[in-house]
C-alpha cells in the first residue's frame, strides 16, 4: 500500500525583520493510509510549520525546499488552480480555534456547502443535504434544524465539529489536525479526540496531528514524531515512543509532563488552625451586570472558601466556571462582588473604596497568565521588578532599588544582568520567573497566580512549577492557584477547589479529590484528562465512556 | 547600551533601516524632499540672492513679470518681486506653520486623548462627541474665520502664520485625540496595566508611566500627515487672499493668488514655481508618512527573501499570520 503523504527533506526559511529563520530542517515523514501521525514539539519547534507546508498555508515570506509528495503529487510544485483541487478534496485542515475558523456571518450548512461547491456542480438541494447528513455524522444533534445556524449558536466543542465537518465533507484521504483540541476544555477534548478517532476508524482517513500535550498523543496517535527546533529527533510507534524513548530530547519532555497523583508522597504542611485566614469567601456572589432590561450573568454563584496563612489553594474549572473572575476580585481588580461576602487581609471586599484598599496592596502578589503581555513592553526588567517597590516608597526610583532587584532576580534564578534587558529579549519562562519576582518584590502575604503556566512549554512549565514550590516553601505567603489543569494544581496544592459554572462542587485535599472524587463532574473531569501513556489510557478511556453511558 | 544601538531605535531611523524594495526607495525620495525642504528653510537667507520683499538693488528697480534671466533665475512677480527668492524664503513661513500647528494641537490631543480613553465613562462620551463636532468643520472655512478675528483678514507674518495654524490646530486635535484615545482604551485592557495597578499604583504613574509611552506609535505617521495638510491650508489661505503681505513675509498661496492673471497671458514662471514648490513639498512629507504606516504594520511591510538557492518555490501569500509568527517567536525564543 502506497503512503498517502510522504515528505522529504523538507526544509523551510522564513524571511523576518531579525534576518532569516530557519524553521524547518531535513524534515522527512511518511503517512500511511488510516493511520494518526502525531507530530509533537515545543512552541518553535517547526511543527505547525511543517503541517501547513503540505497545503502550503505558508505566508508568502516562506521559501521551501524539498518535496511534499501528497497521492504522488508534489504540492510544492503544484500551480495555484492545481492547488486548489487538492486542497480539501485530498487534503484538509482542523484548526486550533474553532470559533475563528468559522465565518461568524453565514449559517454553518452554508460555510460546508462552500467547500462543495469549490469542487464540483451541486444544487442548493443537494449541498444542504450533504451538509446535514455530515453534521449527523460528526455528533450534532438535530442537524436537519442546526444546519440553518450561525457559529455563535454553537458551543466551542460544536464548533471544532462543525471545523471537522467541513474538512470531512469532500472526504478527504488526509486531515491535518494542528492543535485541534488546545482551546477546548478536558471534558470536551476527549469528545473531540473520539471524534477523530471515529472519523479515522469509519472514512479511513489518515489524520495529522499537531499537538504539544503528550495526553493526546497517547489518546490518539499510532505513530509519533518529535521536533526539536526544527528537526525531526525521533520517530516511533506510540507505545514505544512512551515505553523506551530513545533520544534524550524525547526523555525529558515526558519526565517534564505533570501527572497527577505526584503529590501523594509530600508530607502535609503544618498550618496553624488559630491563625486568622488571610482570604474568607462567604456565599460570594459576583454576577455581571446585562445589557439593559436583560438579565445578567452570575460568574460566581454562592462559592465559599477560605485560604489560611501559608497555604496553597488551587482553584479548578473549566473556561467560564468563574475561577478568574474569583482570582480579580480578591485582588481588587474588575467587578466587586454583588453579594455575599468577600473578606481579604481584613478588608470586606464589597465596600472597600480605593484609597482604603491600596495599603493592603503591598500584601497581595499577582501572577498573570500570559508573561508575554503581564509586562510594559518600554521598561526593562529591572525598572519593571523595582516598579511596586517605588509605587510603595520603599526606593526612590528603579535606580535605588537596584539592590533588592538582584536580590529578586536571584531568587527566581535569573543572572542579574537580565535587570537591564526588555521583556521581549527574554524567553516565556524567563519572563514568567520575573513575574514572579516583581509579585515578590514586597513579600506580600497572599499571591494569586492565574494559569501562570498555560502559556508556556511543557518542559518550561515544569521549572516555573518547581520555583514557585520553592518561593512558597521559602517565603511562606499563602496561595490562590488558578489553573485548568488538574496535575498542575495537584503538585502544588495543599488544597483543591473544583469550581463547576460559577459553584464550588467540591472541596479537600490533594488525595481526597483526586483519589475519590465525590461530585460527578469532577470525577468527569479526572475520566477527561488524557495520561501521557497509551496503554493506561486506553483503560482510562473505557471509564470515561462507562461515566458518560451513567449520567 | 550604546549610542550606536540607540541611534537605531529612533524612529524614522529604524524604519528606514526596516525598509526594504520599493517600500525603501519611497522612504528615501520622501526624506530626501523634506531633508531639502528643512536645508532650504534653515538656510533661507544664505541661499536667495534677493530678499523676499525686495524690489532694488544696486543696479535700480526690479522690472515686472520678466521672464526667467541670468538676474532673476526664475524671472519676476507682477508686483516685481524675484520668483526664486519668493519661492525660498516661502519654506521658511511653511516650515513655522508646521512646527506652530503641530505644536499646539499635538499635546492637547494626546492629553485629552489619555485622560478621555483611560479614565472613560460620561467625560469621555462629551470629548468624543465635541471631537466629532469638530472634526465635521471644513478646515479652510475655520482658517479664515481665525484669520478675520485675529487680523481682519490681511496680515502680518505672525498674525498670518498663527491664523493659519490656529484653524489647523483645531481641526488637528480631534485627530490627536482619536488615535490616542483608541490606543488607550486598548492599552488599557492589557495585563501590564492590571499587572500595575496590582501593585498599587496610582492613576496618573499608570497613564504617564504605562500608558502613554505605549500609545505613540501612531504619533510619528499622522504627525507627517498632518504637516502636508498645515502647508495646503496655509497655500489655501494665501491663495483666496486670507494670506500675508508680500513685505511681511514670502508665501506661496499669495504669489499663486497673485499669479492668476498672468496665466492667461502667457506669464508661467510666476505660477509654475511656487505651485511646484507646495505639490513637492506635500509629497516629499507624504511618501514620509505613507511609508512609515507601511512599515507600522507587518502585513504591509516587505522583507528580503530569504536566502536560497534554487530550487525555490515561493509560498502563496496567506492572511493567516500565524505562521510568521510563529516564526519569529523563534528567533526571538532562547530556551530557558
């Protein structure tokens, strides 16, 4: 049987401003009928570079060498009407986003009928009937009605199944997935991996996958490809890609994945039961305000919680479960709750003014998700760390503050020299670390951290975790960890808060959520996270399936 | 860090280094124009062999509407003034309108732009619509009523210069005030804002400190612009006889206005010059500022290719920037 893709020695430069960027190196891959190749790699890795390179999706700055030989044509070579026939007739794409990929101003029948239409003669009649009979096909239900809807009627799930929709109506031999669950929650995502499964195992349509998250791989994947900055380090079938990875890349990337159960073996911290909680949520209750005459939106609805001196909570939920809403408003950024009560540092949240507040905000550190945009891109480093200690008098400007910077630098194990560049001259966990160094600045007694590692690598990921264990073991503040990630939360945690659509459905420790999990969902959402071992989570997969026939 | 790396990051320095291909050559022309426009201004007095009120010299009177000579390389005016000397001497009034028009609009706009975005709410909805009102005004209509009120209409230089930049700067600050308005709102939706404000910090060190350095991008593009449209207001006012007197100063919208008879009968150099002097100098600043917005944006810039040997195959364009990105996040990644 001849292989549907076959790439060979691709090599791919992109011309930007800082000189030329050699993306892709020698990259060679072969892709049998019915079969999932993941491709797995690190941001800038040249992953996603390589999956547009076989529908040449590149940005005209792209220049490739080597042969992307797709049913035993070259799609480099090809002319741009020759392209075009290709494209979606033989090979097709899933998106990362789903809710930009669809076009928010026509119907969904209307956006599948237009890859029909590109490829051959068929009638209204025809087309919308096509368009039904593939959104049956992908798991929505009452396609007869829904075809007739607009992308926002849809959930984000339903929307990346109506992306594999489209790709799937001109049955297509290959589907290059990039990223295709990253945007999705975990109890989606495993929808959507059983989808593709299913489209493989039914259409026979061998699949590309493009993912960083080793869970899915282990979902999905037949065959694996790692990249290392843009070459191809290894290349082996799933099990043994995970048993006995032979590259040393490959080893550390899968030591570095966080795995849940990683804290049963640390001893649980002492904390004093008298001490006044630096963070007491009563009945909180934060909802938005609607657009006029309609009703609003309660983000938060009756959560209680506290966190004492010293102590890490961790906060999970999926998107739009309220958990940053909590973290904004205990640091007094954004809406003030609307009910029930709120008490930080001794301050009722509700009514504080301003002026009243700002004392107390030496005492709170904040960690943001993206350290990419959390700095001012002007300032450098140092200016940026010394900026709460000259907002709070402690030093006259970011000159006289210098000292106490390399101290903060140095505790984040960052050479002090960095004080002197931009942000953008560091790498993302570089910056994620002076975010945590200007949070310190102050020694603050609480810190909230929103999803301080979900932009960064996995392998980035696991240091920043392992350094902010370490500043918490060291300087004692207490913690709100907000994460989505449930083996995250689980290795820094003392405690764990799941939060389900804006109520708090469970509450306990590490081993006491974790290991028995009494609420539904949060037993749903353990089922849903993919571990990063094929054949464990083959079983895994099973009890999910088992819970979802249950509800 | 040093001068050198500095002098790289000022702006039209840095674009130009930026630039490349047509995109460059555009560059170039514009600075070049304006480089000449400037020398001109600066060394007005050293470069016209006539000043531009000057009817004698040693040898008598200037005759009227002569013709280009060795004497008068660009012939003489109807009123007997030197075409070339006029022509010179008028950078400088151009060059006074600009700097007085932006200087007076551009820091009320980027004031009241900071303070309108960041702050929002009913002060914000009232400048808005005042901007609005405003900027619906015809600018030449405003020019000459400023210039009635503050002279009766006929003039010296300075009464002429601020009539003229006065009416600018109004119609200019509403431009101000958008750009910088729009950028604060959405400056102000970033995390290095809530990351300050977080830590304490008080409004005015979050406009000033965070703010506004971020917001002035855009500032050095409708700065360009908006210098044209100073020199066409200023030509238009001289020309529909709102101008300055010919003994104050030298101004190309007057000798235009002065011109028009001359045209019929034959007379070009009188209107030719000055009236090519305005269309150059608009466009020199022009190509400026079009291609410094060019440059702003990564989609427009261009790049040089890069370097390969055949066999090559040149992508086709993508609106998708990911990739790019993607790419220069790599260049950009040192691993941690």
């Amino acid at each position: 049987m001849t292989d549907v893709l076959n790439i060979r020695n691709l090599d791919v430069t992109f011309a930007t401003d800082g000189g030329d960027v050699h993306a892709v190196r020698d990259v060679s891959l072969t892709v049998a009928p019915g079969e999932v190749l993941a491709i797995v790699g690190e941001s800038g890795s040249g992953k996603s570079v390589t999956a547009r390179t076989i529908l040449r999706l590149l940005p005209a700055t792209a220049v490739t060498r080597g042969a992307v030989i797709l049913q035993g044509t070259d799609v480099l070579e090809l002319s741009g009407s020759r392209l075009r026939e290709i494209r979606g007739t033989d090979v097709a794409m899933v998106f990362q986003e789903p809710s930009t990929a669809l076009n928010p101003v026509f119907t969904v029948g209307w956006q599948i009928a237009e890859g029909l239409r590109a490829h051959g003669k068929y009638s209204k009649k025809q087309a919308r009937a096509k368009a039904i009979e593939i959104l049956e096909k992908v798991g929505i239900p009452e396609p007869a009605t829904r075809v007739d809807y607009y992308p926002h009627q849809f959930s984000g799930g339903q929307k990346q199944r109506v992306v594999i929709a489209m790709a799937l109506v001109l049955d297509p031999e290959l589907i290059v997935a990039d990223e295709p669950t990253t945007a999705l929650d975990v109890t989606v995502q495993a929808e959507i991996l059983d989808l593709l499964r299913r489209v493989r195992d039914e259409f026979g349509t061998s699949i590309v996958l493009i993912t960083h998250n080793m869970g899915v791989v282990a979902d999905l994947a037949d065959r694996v490809a790692v990249m290392y900055q843009g070459e191809l380090v290894e290349e082996a079938p799933v099990q043994q890609l995970f048993s006995a990875p032979t590259a040393e890349y490959t080893r550390n990337l899968l030591a570095a994945v966080p795995r849940l159960g990683s804290s049963v073996t640390r001893a649980p911290k002492q904390l004093d039961p008298a001490a006044t909680p630096v963070v007491v949520a009563t009945d909180l209750v934060i909802r938005y305000p609607g657009r006029l005459g309609g009703a609003g939106f309660t983000a938060v609805d009756q959560v209680s919680f506290s966190i004492a001196p010293g102590e890490v909570l961790g906060l999970v939920g999926e998107s739009g479960s309220g958990k940053t809403t909590i973290g904004r408003a205990i640091a007094g950024l954004g809406n003030r709750p609307t009910g029930g009560s709120l008490v930080v540092l001794g301050h009722e949240m509700r009514n504080v003014s301003n002026a009243a507040f700002k004392p107390s905000r030496e005492d709170i550190g904040f960690v943001f998700q993206d350290p990419a945009s959390s700095f001012n891109p002007l300032l450098t480093i140092g200016e940026a760390v010394a900026e709460p200690l000259v907002v709070h008098g402690r030093a006259k400007d970011a000159r006289a503050a210098a000292p106490r910077v390399a101290e903060l630098l140095d505790a984040v194990r960052l050479p002090t020299s960095y004080a002197a560049r931009f942000p953008h001259e560091l790498s993302g966990g570089q910056r994620q670390r002076a975010s945590l160094a200007r949070s310190l600045a102050l020694e603050p007694k609480l810190l909230i951290a929103d999803e301080p590692t979900s932009a960064l690598d996995v392998s980035v990921q696991a240091t920043v975790l392992e350094l902010f264990a370490e500043l918490q073991r060291q300087f004692g503040f207490a913690a709100l960890f907000i994460s989505h990630d449930l083996a995250v939360v689980d290795m820094l945690a003392d405690r764990i808060a799941v939060l389900y659509r804006g109520k708090l459905v469970e509450e306990g420790t590490g081993p006491e959520v974790l290991g028995s999990p009494r609420h539904p969902y949060t037993q749903r959402l353990l089922a849903s996270l993919p571990v990063p071992d094929p054949i464990e989570q083959a079983q895994r997969r099973e009890t999910l399936r088992l819970l979802r026939e249950a509800d | 860090m040093n001068i050198r790396a500095l002098w790289y990051r000022l702006p039209v320095i840095r674009q130009l280094r930026q630039a490349v291909g047509l995109q460059r050559g555009m560059l170039i022309a514009g600075l070049v124009i304006v480089g000449i426009f400037l020398l001109t201004a600066l060394f007005a007095p050293l470069i016209a062999p006539y000043g531009y009120s000057q009817l004698r010299d040693e040898n008598g009177g200037f005759d009227a509407q002569q013709p280009p000579s060795a004497e008068h390389i660009l012939g003489t005016t109807v009123g007997g003034y030197d075409v070339l000397s006029r022509v010179i001497w008028g950078s400088r009034t151009a060059f006074l309108v600009i700097v007085i028009a932006v200087a007076l609009s551009i820091f009320a706009g980027v004031l009241l732009g900071l303070i309108s975005g960041y702050i929002g709410g009913a002060l914000d909805r009232v400048l808005v619509v005042i901007a609005d009102a405003v900027y619906a005004f015809p600018s030449l209509l405003l020019a000459i009523a400023a210039s009635i009120a503050i002279s009766g209409g006929r003039s010296d230089l300075w009464a002429g210069v601020f009539s003229a930049a006065i009416s600018i700067t109004v119609v200019f600050i509403p431009q101000y005030f958008r750009v910088i308005r729009a950028e604060t709102a959405r400056i102000k939706a970033e995390a290095y804002v809530d990351s300050a404000k977080v830590i304490g910090t008080g409004v005015p060190r979050i406009m000033f400190r965070h703010v506004l350095r971020n917001a002035t991008r855009t500032l050095p593009l409708i700065f360009t612009l908006n210098s044209s449209e100073a020199i066409l207001t200023l030509a238009g006012l001289g020309f529909l006889g709102f101008g300055i007197e010919p003994t104050s100063a030298a101004e190309w919208g007057f000798d235009l206005n002065k011109s028009i008879s001359d045209v019929t009968s034959g007379i070009w150099w009188t209107a030719l010059f000055p009236g090519l002097a305005i269309v150059l100098v608009v466009l020199g600043i022009t190509l400026v500022g079009e291609s410094l917005n060019d440059l702003a944006d990564p989609r427009l810039r261009t790049r040089r290719r890069a370097d390969s040997k055949a066999p090559v195959a040149m992508a086709e364009a993508s609106v998708n920037e990911e990739g790019l990105d993607g790419a220069v996040s790599i260049a950009k990644e040192d691993r941690a």
